[in-house]
C-alpha cells in the first residue's frame, strides 16, 4: 500500500478537522458529504456529494477507500454490515458503533458491564412514564428518543404525565432516565487501534448551554485524581469491551452520594472525533483527529499528553455579528496566544460555526480569554 485512501462518511466539521490531522501524514483523505458546501466539502479535494442512506451510493464510495470511518453516526447498521460483506474495512465496525446509534442498547449493555448509568428503561407511552417516575424517586424524569438526537434535540424533561407526550410523537422508542441532580458534565475521551493498543485524554470538563456544548476546561479543574482515574479507566474498558476502534468520547455526569462520596455515571457515547475533544488540536501533543486517523489505519497512537497546564475550549455560536472575519482584527490584536478555528458553516443562530481555544498556566486567565474570544466573534459583546 502507498500511501492510504481513508473515506469518511459525513462532511461536517469533524470531517474537515480530521481532514487536516491527516495532510501532514500525506493520508489521502475522501468524504461523502450530503451537499458541496458542507463544511469539510469546502475543503477536501476528493469529494462524493450523495446520500449516505442509499446502499449503491455508500458502495461506490467505498470502493479505493482501504477504510471507512465517519463524522457522525447516523449510517444504518444494515448497510455497514453489507460493506464488510463486500470486503470493506469500516472502523469503528457497526457492531460497536450500534451502541453509539440507540441509547437503548448502549444502556442495556453498559448495565452488562456494570458502568454505573442513570437509573433508565423504555417506555411505552406516557402512562409508563409516570411508572417509570414512581420507580425512579418521581418527576423530573428525562425522557430521549433512543436515536436520531444531537446536541440536545431528542432530549426532553417531563415534569408531569401531560408533558410526556411530545417524544412519542416520533415514532422512535423512548427512553426514559431519571434526571441527575450531577455537579457538572465531564468527558473522558480516549482512542483504540485495531491492535488494542490504547490511549487515554485527560477527562475534560464540558459545559453544556441549552443542551449545546459552550466550554470545555482540560483537565477539569479539581478532580480528585482517584475518579479521574476511574474514569478513564472506564472509557478505556467501554472501548475495550465494545470493540471501538478510533475515538470513543464517553459523556459523564459527575454525582455526590448522600455521604459526600464523588462518583460518575455515564451519560452517552460517540464513537468519532467528539466536541469535547477539540481543546487536543492546540492543547495536546497529538490531536483526537490525528489519533483517529492512526487508529483506524492501526498506525501506533500518539502521545495524548496536554502541552499546557490549562487549555480551555469555547464553541463559537452564529450570532448576529454581520461579519465574523472583521472581528478577527480586534481578537488577534487582544491575544496573540489565541488560536481560531472556523468551519467555513453559514452563521445561523445558534449553530456551532468554530471554536477558539487557549491555553497557560491561569485556569482563570484562560478561560477568560476563550470566553471573550467566542463571545465576540459571535457579536454578544463589542470590547
Ligand atoms: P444528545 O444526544 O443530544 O447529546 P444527551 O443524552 O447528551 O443528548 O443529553 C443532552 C444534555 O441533557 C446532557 O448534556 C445533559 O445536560 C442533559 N441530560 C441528559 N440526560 C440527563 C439525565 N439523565 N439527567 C440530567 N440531565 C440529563
């Protein structure tokens, strides 16, 4: 093999971040993206515009790709099983990216393996829930379609029978959970190669707004070191046992039991380069993008290792900023250290379009300056 064709199913941002981990490698890079102006679309010179639902479409893509991966997990299981059929390479494989694709299995196994989750099961319909509820220790319960949600769609909060409706309306079973009283959100974030071989990220901080990830603190400041260990520890044995190969970012909840005890449940799982991670490609010796890629052409894996004390990513949101590059002027000359990242999206409200991260030795420097950073260039503040 020369150098090797990886195609990834998606052309979003992840898609183009992990098209450019891969240009300093000389990896060919190929996407199959759903219009010629997504994100990663714009910029990868090998593009197949089509729809990754249709067989025949993701069939003739993967042919010349020596392996398959993806920007997000959405490609029915049925269809990634008939490419192994044809001798294709897709990585992670559908047998563990299923528990990436219904919440409903990954729970059910997860259980299997004793990783502490919320207290959770399907229901049938509202009635249940209000069972469910009086299982549970009551309303609030958390109700999410076992597929298809993102970034909060598909995550609903009931607070009575009357309000639990809404999420049936899909069509798509219902998982019900109770809702976590946690003290924050944390990610353990780690990546696998064929090989088994293994590495694990700092466990992140990630602050969730209105269900989007807003800021993301590596490593999460004040985390005794013992659940830090037992969270990555648990990622790794999630990654271990599913057989994911590529990264695996496991959403957290971090909880007190009554006795003050820290503990950590699961929230979900993403088998693909993951918003938490994004902090690694200015803040870690190697990149979660960079390490996908070596996982899923087994390559040994690089060093995870942050470069600085704190770096702290910040989501740019669209706003109402007439014109993201002309704030480029005052955030360049404000920091120097800043680093920007933009996804070539249309700015709609709301929609993730980038991300800025810093780094040093002040967590409260730090985050300050993410913070300023994204708030204006999505045009929320003017100084
Ligand atoms: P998505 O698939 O949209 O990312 P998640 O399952 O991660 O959905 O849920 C989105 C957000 O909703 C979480 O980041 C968390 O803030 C909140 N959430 C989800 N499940 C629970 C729960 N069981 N208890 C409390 N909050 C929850």
């Amino acid at each position: 093999m020369t150098f090797p064709v990886v195609g990834m199913i998606g052309g979003g941002q992840l898609a183009r971040m992990t098209h450019e981990a891969g240009i300093p490698l000389g990896i060919r890079f190929r996407i199959l993206s759903d219009t010629p102006q997504d994100s990663a679309a714009q910029v990868v010179g090998d593009v197949t515009v089509g729809d990754y639902r249709d067989l025949d479409t993701l069939r003739a893509f993967a042919r010349g790709c020596d392996v398959i991966t993806f920007d997000h997990e959405h490609v029915p299981a049925a269809h990634l099983r008939a490419l192994e059929a044809d001798g294709v390479v897709v990585r992670p494989g559908p047998d563990a990216l299923r528990h990436a694709q219904d919440k409903g299995v990954m729970r059910t196994r997860l259980a299997e393996l004793g990783v502490p989750c919320p207290v959770n099961r399907i229901v049938a319909d509202p009635a249940d829930v209000t069972r469910f509820a009086g299982e549970a220790g009551g309303y609030p319960v958390v109700l999410k379609t076992v597929r298809g949600g993102y970034d909060g769609k598909g995550v609903w909060i009931a607070r009575s029978e009357a309000d639990a409706a809404e999420p049936f309306k899909a069509g798509v079973p219902v998982l019900a959970e109770e809702k976590v009283d946690f003290v924050r959100e944390l990610a353990a974030n780690v990546v696998r190669s064929p090989h088994g071989q293994a590495v694990a990220y700092p466990v992140v901080e990630s602050v969730q707004v209105d269900g989007v990830c807003d800021t993301v603190i590596a490593p999460a400041p004040g985390l005794p070191e013992e659940l830090s260990a037992k969270a990555q520890q648990l990622a790794l044995t999630v990654a271990r046992e599913l057989g994911v190969v590529g990264h695996l970012a496991v959403e957290l909840f971090e909880v007190r039991a009554a006795d003050g005890t820290p503990g950590i449940l699961v929230n979900e799982l993403a088998m693909r380069p993951h918003n938490s991670g994004h902090w690694t490609m200015d803040g870690a010796a190697t990149s979660q993008f960079a390490n996908h890629l070596r996982a899923v052409l087994d390559l040994p894996l690089g060093d995870p290792r942050p470069r600085a004390r704190w770096t702290v990513m910040a989501n740019v949101l669209g706003g109402d900023f007439p014109d993201m590059y002309a704030a480029y002027l005052h955030c360049m000359a404000r920091d120097p250290g800043l680093k920007i990242h933009m996804y070539g999206k249309d700015v709609k409200p709301g929609r993730k379009v980038g991300h800025v991260t810093t780094y040093g030795d002040d967590l409260a420097d730090v985050r300050e300056r993410a913070r300023h950073a994204a708030d204006y260039l999505r045009g929320t503040i003017d100084e």
